[in-house]
C-alpha cells in the first residue's frame, strides 16, 4: 500500500466513534456459565433471546436507557396458553352410554355410543320407537356425531335413539382378545373419558392396523365393512320383530356401507324406514381419487398432544366447530408405541394402506341409493354437483335432497343443529305417527 493511500485509510479511521475493544475468541458472554459458549448471533436468532441488556454488551452510555423489550414467555408456556382453547371435551352429555358390543361373526368388539329413544306414550313398546344408527366417514370415528345426536335428542325430547358406532380399524373398535376380559358398559362420560379418548389399541393394531387376526392387515372393502355392520345391528337387536324401526345415517364411506347394508338388513325383515347419505357423491368421489394420496401426505404424521391435533383440525378447516372437535378428535388418535415415532400420538385409523379399497367404496353408490327400498335423503355440502344418475334420479323424484353452505365435508359436526333439523323432520314426514294415531279398517265406523 503506498503512502498516499496509508494516509487518507488513517484519516477516515481518525474520524469514526471510539469502539470498546473486541474480545478474544476464547472470551465467555458475561451470563455464560460454566461449560457454556458463546453462541452466534444467528442460534440466538433461533432459540427467540430478546435483545441483551445494554450492561451486559456496552459501557453504560450517558443518555437515558431504553425500557427493556418485553419478553416472550418461554415456549412450553406459550403452548400451553395457545392451546388451553383446545382442551377434550367428555362425550358425557352428548351419548348416554359408550359401550363395547363383542360380535364374533366379525372377530371385533365394537365401541358404541348410545342414547336409548324414550317411548312416547307409556303403552307404547319398543319396537314402536325409531333409532337413528350413524356410521362414520374413513379415518373418523362415531363421536363424530356427538354434537348431532345432542341436537336431536334435545329437539325430540329424546323420542328419537341415536346409536353410532366405531367401525373396523377406527376409534375404539377392536379385535376380540380371547383371554382379556370383557369390557363393561360405560358412561360416555365418565370421569375417565379422558382415557377413553386416548387408550391405545393393541400393539399388534397399533402397528399393521390389523383388526381381525388371519385376514388381510387393513381388510376395509365395502363388503367386509357392509357384513360388520349387518352383524353388529344383529347383535344389538337379534330379534327383528321387537327391534325398533331403523333411520341409516352414514357420512360419505359411511353412507356408501349403509346402502349397501339396507337390502341385506330388509332381507332379515328388520324395519328400515329411511337411508341417509352425508357429502358423497359417486362421480365426484371417483374424480377426486388421485388427489387422495396427496392429501394424506400432506398432513402430519402425528401431534405431540391431543390439543395440537385438536388446533390442526381447526386451523386448517377439517372441522369448523371447536366444540364437536374437541369431542371427536382425541378418538382418532393412540399413543404410539413405536419408539422411533417422533409424536406421542398418531393417527388410529391408517388410511394410506386402505388405498386398494377406495375405488370400491363409491362405484355403483348411485344407483345403489336409488334402488335402496325406503325414504331417501341426500345433504349435501356446498354445491357439490350430483353425477347423471343422480340427476335424473332427481328429476323423477326419487330422493330428497338438502344443500347446505357455510359447512365443508364434514357438514355433521359443522352445523349439527341443521342436520339435526333436516332429520328430525324427515323422521317425521316418513315414520313417526301421532300419539294414538289408529288406522281403521275397512269396514270400521
């Protein structure tokens, strides 16, 4: 470097504000304690430190000091503030009864919620009265319906039974186990609802999703989950002629079972006096099966609490209701037994292995709901557009059909206290009679 330039490098350093000196790099931060180093500003940047205070990086400077910036409060208790909205909620007042029905034609014990119908009259007899039977879409469970059945048991005075059910490889449902004793009838919320919510499944369950030991690990074909179905009603109400009058209610995969289930429970002359299908549509269904891949993909493999399941389920518009979220999420998922998984729970129902079956699921829904032998309703989220035999079935008459907006999918636990109006009144129009209601005869005066 020449002179020339030496010189005027010396000058503009002449002119610069006087610096404390830098520290060797072998120097501690004044907090560190022992066995700690200093970190980079850039892991400060990650780990959320605020600014430092001055005294701790500068000489005391003679102009007032600025109030310290006000800190975050550390990350566990920032989580646990976020998601105190998101706490479980006991499915107490929404079912009477949570109970394990075991069918051995199936090799399963089904979970059950149940609200008995209250008779109307006190001479009137159990197979006088009406239950609605729910089942579930894929990857959810029957607390799904629980804000619906709370709706239609408060406008019906209760007249009106509710029973829905967890279905193979979902919620509680599990394989029989020979040597494990029988699991008693429970409130559906009893203080230990909690543990009902998270009580993982066997481990062989948790770990191929296997629900009837010597069949295919993941067997959900329409037929398999249409015989569960058949056989758990059969066990529930064995004797026909004393069962009472059935109302199908099933959300999307749900409804596609029970279509299929009406003629076979006729068939066995139970009384089945309406099909309700929730939110499918077979030719729209079949469109969106390549999307399915992705969005299972998409979404987390597991959550470290049930509140941050809760939250996601929100937050992304899944379910639209805080209330009938936090009643239903925590029941589709189990604390994971694999020690590799990096989330304390995740999901029960494993969705991605079922891929084989769900063409299966929805061809030939449509024609099946038009041949279906009793009242028909179709409700219907947004304005999703009916297939051509839909349409037509539509035009002759054959069904009734309920649009719904400001709901998504899962348009029961959006706007249960609609559906439950939809229902309610669709069970009147086409099953309930007036108390003391007689037909005469003919010939009677």
């Amino acid at each position: 470097m020449s002179d020339l330039a030496r010189s005027a490098l010396q000058a503009r350093i002449a002119k610069l504000p006087n610096l404390p000196p830098i520290p060797p790099p072998s120097t501690k931060a004044p907090w560190a304690t022992d066995g700690e180093e200093e970190e980079g500003e850039e892991e400060d940047e990650v780990d959320g430190l605020g600014d430092l205070p001055s005294s701790a990086s500068a000489p005391a400077s003679k102009t007032p000091a600025a109030a310290a910036p006000r800190r975050r409060p550390p990350p566990s208790q920032r989580t646990a503030d976020r998601l105190a909205a998101y706490t479980p909620i006991s499915a107490s007042s929404h079912f009477a009864q949570a109970l394990s029905v075991a069918v051995p034609a199936s090799g399963l014990d089904h979970r059950v919620y149940y609200t008995p119908p209250v008779p109307g009259a006190a001479t009137a007899t159990p197979d006088s009265s009406t239950v609605i039977v729910c089942h579930h879409g894929a990857g959810y469970t029957g607390l799904s319906f629980a804000c619906l059945a709370q709706e239609i048991t408060s406008i019906t005075k209760g007249e009106l039974g509710i029973l829905s059910l967890d279905a193979r490889s979902h919620g509680k449902t599990k394989p029989i186990q020979d040597d494990a004793p029988p699991e008693t009838g429970d409130q559906a919320g009893s203080t230990s609802s909690s543990a009902d919510h998270i009580a993982p499944l066997p481990s062989t369950s948790d770990a191929t999703g296997d629900t009837n030991p010597g069949t295919s690990p993941v067997d959900l074909s329409i037929e398999r989950l249409t015989e569960d179905f058949v056989q758990l009603i059969k066990k529930v109400y064995p004797d026909p002629a004393e069962a009472p009058s059935l109302l199908l209610l099933g959300h999307s995969m749900g409804g596609t079972v029970l279509v299929r289930a009406c003629p076979v429970l006729q068939a066995a002359k139970y009384r089945v006096s309406g099909v309700i299908v929730l939110d499918v549509v077979e030719g729209s269904a079949l469109e969106a099966m390549p999307l399915m891949h992705g969005l299972l993909a998409s979404r987390p493999a597991g959550f470290d609490s049930l509140e941050e399941a809760i939250e996601w389920h929100l937050s992304n518009r899944t379910i639209r209701n805080p209330t009938s979220a936090r009643v239903s999420v925590p029941s589709m998922f189990v604390e994971s037994t694999d020690y590799r998984s990096e989330h304390k729970y995740v999901w029960r129902a494993p969705l991605q292995l079922t891929a084989p079956y769900w063409t299966g699921w929805f061809t030939g829904l449509s024609a099946s709901f038009l041949a279906v032998r009793a009242a028909r309703l179709l409700i219907l989220a947004g304005t999703d557009r009916l297939d051509k035999t839909l349409m037509i079935g539509q035009m002759q008459g054959k069904f009734q059909q309920e649009v719904l907006a400001d709901v998504g999918h899962m348009l029961h636990e959006d706007g249960p206290e609609k559906i439950a109006t939809i229902l309610v009144e669709f069970w009147k129009r086409n099953e309930r009679l007036p108390i003391g209601f007689k037909v005469k005869k003919v010939g009677d005066s």
